[in-house]
C-alpha cells in the first residue's frame, strides 16, 4: 500500500457499495460435502491472496429482463433476499454467470429441465463475458440457453462493514457442481482453486495456509454441518443481513465484529488486517 493512498483524505461514510453474488458450490465425496475454493491473485484490489467462493460484482446487463428464467420465480428470490424483484433477479444473474465465468460452470440448459453437459462449446463466449465484450443476456440468447435458477438456494447476506474503502452487499448462493461439469481456475482472478471439505478448509485457515474473510470463515463453518449435498440444498435458510461492525482498539489492532466472531478469533487463524496500514 502506497503511502500516498494512505494518507489520502478518506470519508468512510462516502464510499458506495456495490451489489454483489457469490456461490458455494458443492459436491459429495467419500470424505463428506466439498465446496470448490479459489485463492484470489494477490494484489488484486479486493481481498487478493485470500481464499474466497466464486462470485463478484452485479453487472448492469445482469438486470436483462428478456432472459429465459427456470425456476422459482423472480418474486421468491426477492422476498428471500428481502429485496426488489428488480434487484434480486440482477442478484440472481450476477450469480450464474460469475459461476461460470470464474469456473467454467454453467447452469443453464437448453430447456427448463436440463442443464448443459459440457461447457467447452462455450469458452471463447466465457472469455468474452469475462472481458466485457458480450453480456450474458446476449450470449444465453444466442445459444438457446434458459437460467436454472431452481439449481440455486439463497444463502446469506454479507454487507462490508463501513471502514473499508471498497463496499459490498454480498448475497451468497448455494449450488450443487451439475452433472458431467468440471470446476476450473482459467480466470485471471484465481492463482489456484481446489475442492475441499469445510472441515479441511477450516484446518487450511488454523493452520495458516489459507486466509479467509468473516464471511467465508462463516460459510464454511455452516457448511460443516452437512452430511450430503442434499441436506445442504434442503436446509431453507433465513437471510437477514449481517453487517460487520469495525473497530479499532488502543494498540491499533482493527477488529471486526459480527454474530458469532468468537471462533474466528480464537480459531488460530490468520485475519487479513494484521498488516493494514490503510483502514
């Protein structure tokens, strides 16, 4: 961090937040239910060299309304997400295509019960979209292609606590890896992904080879709970919005606050704020 930026008159109360989607994606295994990771490039601006779910930031073209949608229907995800049926179907998009921007996953079939097989046919549009050279609606249009919104669970609702000099108001989604679909890291954002149990993932954390924001760190202890893909999908979750609250004690240690924050900070693991200079 440049000490130009950090002495740079802030306002945290200036900083807009931006809407934003992530996706557990998860699968059975022998060893219990896996969830595909990815450690972030580091550098990147947000969160960078931190092990994160696939997702970010809503689109404009996510709000396409001429989008073929399969699935509950644009009213249930806004009364889940305790939003507009406007924003919760661009909330709902902005999670399927950063799914398969960021890992190659798409759900979406050529019809309402079905879901593609193999992604391959479709790499150069990924790249694209990835560039912002096409948007989805275009590219879901152009293939055939309806939502599988049915093939989501809402999750949580994560907001950046005030503080921070990049905001979100993150919804989580759950999702199961579609068949015959292969999870992979060809983004420019990920330096590496894997598929690993919560459980592991939470050792990966204590043990310092992995570092995770709250809301990770909560998703994954959550998840740890499930026996099967199935029970994780069922569990019908209610989102209330959970907003972390910074601070600052008399050593400079900053610290975040949030429901449940005792076995983040007495987990063992690393918290990302250790060498801030610029909050």
């Amino acid at each position: 961090m440049s000490s130009e930026r950090s002495a740079a008159p802030f306002d945290p109360a200036a900083v807009p937040i931006k809407d934003a989607s992530t996706v557990l994606l998860i699968r059975d295994s022998d060893r219990g239910v896996e969830v595909f990771l990815q450690r972030r490039v580091v550098g990147m601006d947000f969160a960078g060299g931190m092990t994160v779910f696939p997702g970010g930031g809503v689109d404009p073209s996510d709000s396409d309304a001429s989008v073929r949608w399969a699935g509950p229907s644009v009213a249930w995800w806004a009364e889940r997400f305790k939003t507009t049926e406007g924003r919760a179907q661009a909330l709902v998009l902005a999670a399927v295509r950063e799914t398969f921007e960021e890992c190659g996953l798409l759900l979406a079939g050529p019809t309402e019960d079905t879901v593609v097989a193999d992604t391959a046919p479709y790499a150069q549009a990924r790249r694209r979209l990835e560039a912002r050279e096409l948007s989805f609606g275009d590219f879901l249009a152009a293939e055939g292609l309806t939502v599988r919104t049915d093939l989501l669970r809402p999750r949580a609702n994560w907001i950046t606590p005030l503080g921070e000099r990049r905001r979100y108001d993150t919804n989580f989604f759950v999702a199961a890896l579609p068949e015959g679909q292969r999870a992979d890291g060809d983004t420019t954002e990920a330096e590496h992904v894997q598929w690993r149990t919560a459980v592991d993932a939470l050792e990966d954390w204590k043990s310092g080879a992995s570092i995770l924001l709250p809301p990770t760190w909560a998703q994954l202890t959550s998840l740890a709970g499930y026996r099967t893909v199935a029970e994780a999908l069922a569990d019908e979750v209610v989102i209330e919005p959970i907003l972390p609250i910074m601070s600052r004690n008399d050593a400079g240690q900053i610290h975040i606050a949030f429901g449940g924050d005792e076995g983040y900070y007495t987990g063992g693991g690393p918290h990302p704020w250790a060498a801030r200079t610029d909050l």
